[in-house]
C-alpha cells in the first residue's frame, strides 16, 4: 500500500501573477511556501489538511473538469467578503438537497471553486462510536 505523507493539487495558470493574487489576497489562503524566482515562480497556499501549488504557466485555461472543493465554516460570510473583493461569484450559496450549502466561484483562468459548509446536524459530522 502506498503511505500518503502529504498531498497537493497543482495548477499552471495562464497567468501566474493574476492567480498569485486571487488565491492570496483575493481567496485570502495562506502561503505555505515559495520557490523559484520571476514571474513563474511557485507558490503553495494552504487548503486546510491539503495545499494547492500555483506554479508554472501553461498557454491554454485548465480543463472545465478540474474542479476545487474547498469547506469553510460559514458560507454565507465568505460570500460577503469575497463579493466585497470583486471575486466572480458563479452561483450564490444555496443549501442543497443533500443538505450540504454551496457557493461557486471560479479563479481567473475559470477553475470553478465549490465552498462549502457543513451544518452542525449534517451526516458528514456524525461519526459512529465517537
């Protein structure tokens, strides 16, 4: 079996600089660390108990299947700060039928971004024999 230390989702903008500010001001994620120099010079933010690296470029968007899952604690506040900063809000948080609230967002390039919240009494918090 292979032993998972630690794991990340990489992106290659087509413009690094442009998501460098989206995901760390905009987003507002935290730097984990920073590597190489210049304008592709990479950068990996905390995702919770994940990173997401934005390093690289590539000449063409990211693929529509590429898709973010990001949980945070209150949707409905993330909504109003993000809004506040101009983020592109593809859909405004909407609880959903399997009692999940989800907002959509998309970064610069178009990589749709899912927030989302767990409410307190939702299955995903439950956990037998704890």
């Amino acid at each position: 079996m292979v032993h998972v230390l630690s794991g990340r989702t990489l992106l290659r903008p087509t413009d690094p600089e442009r998501s460098r500010v989206f995901y760390g001001e905009q987003l507002g994620l935290s730097v984990y660390r920073e590597f190489g120099d210049g304008p592709e010079r990479g950068t990996v933010y905390f995702l919770g108990g994940g990173f997401l690296e934005v390093s690289g470029r590539s000449e063409v968007p990211p693929s529509p299947a590429v898709r973010l899952w990001l949980q945070v604690a209150d949707v409905a506040a993330a909504h109003k700060e993000l809004r506040g900063k101009g983020v592109e809000i593809v859909r405004p948080p909407v609880t959903e039928p399997w009692g999940l609230v989800e907002m959509w967002i998309a970064d610069p390039d178009g990589t749709r971004i899912v927030l989302v919240e767990v409410p307190a009494d939702h299955p995903l918090r439950y956990r037998p024999g704890i």
